[in-house]
C-alpha cells in the first residue's frame, strides 16, 4: 500500500514537472521565434552579422586649441508600447506626459498623453517620443520618469545613441568652419577637408543573444574604426568676435548695404586670424552663406592706387615729391571721363598728397605719363609683384583674378588710365589684403592660410603653416616711400578716422562703383557701390594687417571707403589693440600694487574669463587636452599657472573645481552616464578621478 501512494505522488510530481518543462520550453521557443525568426527557419543571418563600427568625427579647432566644431552625443527616443503592463501604464501615464511636456515644451501635458494612449492602443513598437534628438542631460531626466524608468524590456523606452557637430561659440566663423551634408555637399573646413575630418570605418562580427542584444563574437576577426583628426585652424577667436561683431554693426546702420566682409591676418605668416562674411538675406538679416573674402572678385577702386604707387616709383618715373596737376576735379582721357570727389578739383600737388586724397585724375595721369608707351611694362609690373597670383588657398572657393592686358579684345585707349587708380581688373579681397600685407611684412608676400595642423590626441601629424609668394614685391626703398605714404593717408587723408595717440594706423580707403550688367549706372541714375579700406597696425612695427569691404545694393547716394569702411577698420584694431597686454598694460594708481589673480578653476579655455588669451604657445599646455585647463591665479600681478588636464580614453577625468556645464560636456563626450546633487562647482566625484571605467558606466557629481 505504501509502494502504491508513493507511486502515485511521484507520477503526480512527474506530470507537474513535465508540465513546466513543456511550457518552458514553448517560452523558449516563442522567443527564439520572435528573435530570430523571419523565414520558416533560422539562417545564419538571424544569428550572425557583420557590424559596422562608426568612427568619431574630428574636431575644428581655433589656433590655441578650443573647439569650434565638434561632435556630441544625442540621443533618439522611440518607445515599444506592448511591452508595458497594464496596472504600470495606469498609475504612469499622468506622471509620464506631465514630464515630457515640461522636457520638451512642443505641447502639453494632455496633448502627451494622448498621443501615447494612441500609440499603446495601436499596438505600436516603435513610437518616437518628440520630434527632435535630445541631449544627455534631458535624457536622464527623461530616464527617470514613470513608466520609462524601468528601462526598454518593462518600460519600453528605446534609446538610440548618435552624434551631431555642436558649435560651442554659435555661429562664430560659421562659414570659414562651413558643413557637410549626407552626400558630401557642403562648404569650408567641414567640406574641403571631410576626407580627413570623417575617419575610416570598421567593422566587427556580432552574434544575437536571446534578449536580441548584438554581441561581438569573441575571437572572430575585426578592423577598428579609426577617428577622424581634429583640425587646429588659424583662427583667434577673440578677433574674429570683433571683426563679425563691428562689420554687423556697420552693415546694420543703412539698408543699402548688401554684404560685406571683414579679413585679419598676422603680417609675418599669412595666418588668417578672423574672417567674417556678411550676405544680406530676403528677409532683411546678414548671415555667412557666401563667402566674399576668397570668392568675389571685382574691380577694387582706389586701395589699387598703392599698386600704381608702387610700379612707378620702383622703375623710377616718379618719386612722392613729383608734382602732378589734379586740375579742376574733371579730365578726359581715352574717350572716358574722370573725376574726383572733391568739387573744383585739388590742382598741383605732389604725389604723396595725391595718394593721400586719392586723387584719381592725379593718378590717371601719372600712369599714362609713365606708361604710355608701352602699356605692357606696367602690365609686367603687376604680374611680378605677384598681384593676381593664384592663391591656392587651403579652403574651397577662391575667386579667378585678372588684369586686363593689350592683348585682350576689349583693352581700350581708356585702360591704362583705368588701371591707375583700380579699375580694368578684377581681386578679391583676399588678394587686396595679401599685396597689403606684403608691405607690411617688409616686401615678403606670404600665402593666407587657414590650417596650422592635423592632430590626433592634441598631438600634430601633420603640419602646415606659413609659405612664401614671393620674397620680395619690390626693392626696399620703395617700400619705405609707399609705407610713408599708407601712413599720411590716415595722418593727413582720406582716413584720419584712423588715427589714433595711443597706436599708429597706415592704410588706404577705396571707393569703386561696381559693373553691373555691363554698365556704372543704369538708366535711372542708379548705382551699386563698394567701399573698402586695407591696412595694418602698428605702422612702426606691423602685426596685423585687415581688410574691410562692403557692398551696396543699387543707390542714388554715395558711399565712400573713408566713410564707411575705415570706421570698421578702426573698431576692429581698437578691440585687437586693447585686449592685447604687450600693447595696453595695465595702468595702477600711485601707491596701489596689481590685484592677485583669482584662482581660476578648471574648465575649458576661454570660458568664464580664464586669461590664458595672450601666454606664449610654450607655456599653453591645453592644446594637447582640447583645451581643458586647471588654471591657479598668479600672485602680485604675476602670470597665472595653466596646466592641462589628463583626458585618456577609458580613464576618468577630473572634473573638480568646474562647473556642471563643463564636467557635463566633457563626461558625456567620453561616453559616461552622470548624475548629479547640488549646485556651484563640482566639489567631488565617484568613482574618483583616474579610475579605469568603462563607457556606459555611472559618475556621479557633488556640487557645492
């Protein structure tokens, strides 16, 4: 009897286990189905593939290392509605659309949840929450909502990792650093150097688990995906603040104006430290979708005098004491009729005080004088000093120069005087500011550029710097006379708006009316203007030179270089002269001793006022780091001590002292998830600073 109740508890236990067994094994099944299952058997597609592994983009970066262009993270939210159950979606869903109505401020709190009870109740797997990407910091307030909270197999909440190019000083340089599209079309650094900038894909095998995680196949052969470099520009972002800022400035003070551009460069190297492009839009507003400064080439007007100046005095038909006639401010010449600004004319001068008023009858008849004879001498002239020589600039978009010569269809008894003072031949303002900038270089034409180097990890892989035009425009003498003449002409000309006590200015204004459809002026009167002025500072000693133009749209009126761009010009210097401590030290009160420096934190540099502008390229240990600097003040007016953070892959970083926007940024960029209490700087980190840790893993931040 015993035998037989044992018996019949054991065939019980037999039918429950195999029960359970049976319908685990259905569960199994109905996963392997639902993962893998697409055709009426599993192939090895279902379980293998070959994954493709994204490079990261490089980076844009100013000449001392901080980032113009870079790629963060952003993230894509989809939600599979099926997965979440019914008493979880019932207490949620109120809690859930208040806090995505308060994240993503599109609609409200209503329009939210019914939107999402449309979703579940369609059945839908893959819902996008909002219609843009989020960031890391939305996206953890996201994670912690109701319903979302419990991750992607109970909550649902699908998380797509990506990248988007981030511009941390807005639209600054916007055309310079430029873009790309999906198919390669694009402008400026983004574009020109996409190849390098892009990377090189990889690719590994990867196996589907059972939860339909891809994983890689340990072992199988792979092929890393190498980064893109990051590219250090020649750009200062400090002048190229200045010279957008005043050139929008000008530009906004009358509706005439067009477009207009603004050039910097550094007169030893043909560095070019700020460009700014203006272009009027239909609805009123300037913004950088072309590219004035290398494309758009025109006749420039009078700042082509120093040119003429130039020729003759250097093949000896004149010197600054010649005497010229100007007359009575009307001469005809070649069939062609010639005036100058000033009513009545400014009679006999010497040729210093004709470039100085700019004079364009002087000038017409000086060259013709000179020149007459043989057209073609003048024309070699140009050509040898390098004039219209093709720039081969390092960026996309240079503009074709030329000057008119005898052999052409259309040179007239007219074009050598035109020539005189700046018409019959066609520069961008590129090439205006490289001729100007070879005067004060000491005669050396040096190649604009927009590219120091390649690096990788802050280190250089390839460098590129500056390059000689040529080595000499003309002989020195010459250019001592012409350096004194670019100096009276904001002493005693057109640009006395220039001058300044406190440091010297030497330049030339330009006026030019622009051909428009084969004519000066239409049959109504009206005209379309380019004012200009190119120079450099200081005189004595030049370090920068600059170039502003601007473009009127059709007018009735006048508008001069010495009116409108010379200002410009000057704002531009007064900023750079100003906020440079070589030039402009501090001043103390008898009796005062300098103020200790702050102790300055840590952050990105540049940010929250570090005074790391101006330290020597030796002493900037933060263009190895991305510019992430700990900077401690300097005492008794002494320099502060900037040492660069250790950033390395798979390492945490230090992020004490700075504030959240900072530690949030460079976190995220090296893949960690943050959390964070409190407010101010950051007091303290877990794990600390230095642990190995991989991406994906938690820090979590005090502020104080």
């Amino acid at each position: 009897m015993e035998d037989k109740g044992t018996n019949r508890i054991f065939v019980k236990f037999f039918f429950v286990y195999l029960f359970f067994l049976t319908m685990g094994a259905i569960a199994v099944l109905g996963i392997i189905k639902e993962q893998f299952l697409t055709k009426d058997r599993i192939t090895a597609d279902d379980i293998y593939k070959t994954q493709v592994l994204e490079p990261a983009r490089g980076s844009i970066l100013s000449w001392d290392g901080r980032p113009l262009s870079v790629s963060i993270p952003v993230y894509e939210l989809r939600w599979d509605s099926k997965v979440v159950a019914d008493s979880t979606w019932s207490r949620g869903l109120d809690s859930l659309a208040e806090g995505l109505a308060g994240i993503f401020r599109n609609k409200s709190a209503s329009a939210w949840r019914k939107e999402l009870s449309d979703a579940r109740r369609s059945g839908n797997r893959y819902k996008q929450i909002g219609r843009r990407t989020v960031d890391y910091g939305e996206l953890t307030e996201i994670e912690s909502l109701p319903i979302f909270r419990l991750g992607q197999f109970e909550g649902g909440l699908i998380v797509i990792k990506d990248s988007e190019r981030n511009h941390p000083y807005g639209t600054l340089a916007n055309r310079t650093i430029g873009s790309v599209n999906a198919v390669g079309e694009g402008t400026g650094i983004e574009y020109t150097y996409d190849y390098r900038l892009r990377g090189e894909k990889g690719e590994q095998t990867v196996h589907r688990a059972l939860g339909g995680e891809w994983i890689p196949v340990n072992g199988a052969p792979s092929t890393p995906a190498v980064d893109g470099v990051d590219i250090r520009t020649t750009i200062d972002v400090r002048i190229q603040e200045a010279a957008e800022t005043e050139l929008r400035n000008q530009l906004a003070m009358s509706d005439v104006f067009e477009g207009g551009t603004a050039v910097v460069m550094d007169v030893a190297t043909g560095a070019v430290r700020g460009i700014a492009n203006m272009y009027k839009r239909k609805d009123g507003s300037f913004d950088e979708s072309y590219n004035y400064a290398i494309s758009h080439a025109t006749e420039p007007g009078s700042t082509l005098k120093l040119a003429a100046l130039i020729a003759m005095i250097e093949d000896g038909h004149i010197t600054l004491s010649t005497e010229v006639d100007g007359g009575d401010g009307e001469w005809r010449y070649g069939g062609i009729r010639i005036t100058d600004t000033h009513r009545g004319g400014y009679g006999k001068m010497t040729a210093q005080e004709a470039f100085e008023k700019s004079s364009n009858i002087a000038f017409a008849k000086m060259i013709t004088e000179s020149y007459g004879d043989d057209p073609s001498a003048y024309i070699s002239r140009l050509h040898n000093m390098k004039l219209v020589e093709k720039l081969n600039l390092d960026i996309d978009g240079e503009g074709y120069a030329y000057i008119l010569s005898p052999e052409d269809a259309n040179w007239s008894t007219s074009s050598l005087a035109s020539l005189g003072y700046g018409y019959a031949l066609s520069l961008t303002p590129m090439h205006i500011l490289t001729f100007y900038n070879a005067v004060a270089n000491g005669g050396k034409m040096m190649r604009p550029y927009f590219i120091e180097d390649f690096e990788r990890d802050g280190i250089p892989v390839e460098k590129f710097g500056a390059s000689v035009v040529s080595g000499s425009i003309c002989s020195r003498s010459t250019l001592a006379e012409v350096r004194k003449a670019l100096r009276g002409v904001v002493e005693n000309g057109t640009a006395k708006v220039c001058d300044d006590p406190r440091y010297k200015i030497s330049g030339k204004t330009g006026t030019a009316r622009v051909l428009v459809n084969g004519s000066y002026e239409d049959d109504q009167g009206y005209r379309h203007y380019q004012a200009s002025f190119a120079g450099y500072f200081p005189s004595d000693s030049p370090k920068y030179s600059c170039i502003v133009v601007l473009y009127t749209g059709k007018t009735k009126g006048n508008f001069y270089g010495a009116t409108w761009a010379a200002p410009v010009f000057k704002r531009i210097a007064d900023k750079i002269y100003t906020s440079h401590p070589e030039w402009n030290p501090p001043v103390y009160a008898a009796g005062m001793t300098p103020p200790d420096n702050p102790s300055f934190a840590a952050g990105l540099a540049g940010s929250s006022g570090m005074p790391v502008d101006y330290m020597p390229m030796s002493s900037r240990p933060y263009l190895k780091n991305r510019g992430w600097v700990r900077i401690d003040g300097g005492r008794n007016g002494e320099l502060p001590v900037v040492t660069g953070l250790e950033i390395e892959k798979g390492v945490v970083p230090d992020v004490s002292d700075m504030g959240l926007k900072d530690a949030l940024y460079l976190l995220e960029n090296e893949g960690y998830k943050v959390t964070f209490k409190g407010s101010g700087r950051v007091a303290s980190q877990t794990p600390a600073a230095g642990t190995a840790l991989g991406q994906g893993q938690k820090i979590t931040l005090i502020l104080e």
